[in-house]
C-alpha cells in the first residue's frame, strides 16, 4: 500500500477552544468547514485537519466509550471501494482489529482499523 494521508482528525473537548487555538494561535489558515459535531481546516497546501468531539468521533467510527479510545485518526485516501476493502482485509490479515463494517455516506465511502497498537486508522474513497 502506497500511503496517501488525506486527513489527520483530532480528537477534542470543546470545538470552539480548538479552533481558536489551530487557526487563531498557531495561525493555521485555510477553508473552515463545520458540520454536526466537527470542524474541518482545509490549508490551501497542506493535509486537512478534522477537529472532532470525542463523543461524536466514537460514534462515527464506531466505538464505545472505552478508556483506550483513540485520540487521533490517520485517514488514508483509497482509489475506489474495493481498494478500501482490500486495505481492510490486510489489516486484518495482518493482526488489525476492524472496528465495525465499512459504511456509504453522501460523500463517500470509508472503514476503519487499529493497528496492533491501538492507532487508528480510516481507509476512505471520497466520491467525485
């Protein structure tokens, strides 16, 4: 698998303090997008970063409120469904743990696994 970090998602408590302290103190500039439960900085050369409640994060990726919940997210950019399925299944092959089924959504198509020491990871296809 050739790596293509599209998105790096941020777990936090309060949205309005994160964004304030990426875009107004460290000075991250770029599209800011808000939708139900997260905000996206999308810098005009840079990979997007997807602040996220916590609550909000576990629920899309399907996970309970477990203590090891991870706080951060590599999303990796797939070339087509299949390929997010192909991914999946290595990492399971490999000793991965799935964390649900791959699901549809109106802009695309993604799954996600933890590798073998907890990180998690999103395979995601965005449609065109």
């Amino acid at each position: 698998m050739k790596v293509q970090i599209c998105i790096i998602t941020l777990c936090v408590e309060d949205l309005d303090r994160a964004l304030k302290f990426y875009r107004d103190g460290l000075g991250i500039e770029g599209k800011i997008t808000q939708g139900e439960g997260h905000i996206a900085i999308e810098p005009e050369n840079g990979v997007p970063i997807s602040l996220f409640l916590r609550e909000e994060f576990q629920k899309f990726a399907g996970f309970s409120g477990d203590s090891q919940f991870a706080r951060t997210c590599i999303s990796h950019a797939a070339a087509n469904r299949e390929e997010v399925d192909d991914i999946l299944d290595k990492a399971k092959n490999a000793g991965g743990t799935l964390t649900g089924v791959p699901k549809d959504y109106d802009w695309g198509y993604s799954g996600y696994f933890k590798d073998l020491d907890g990180h998690l990871w999103e395979i995601v296809h965005f449609k065109e």
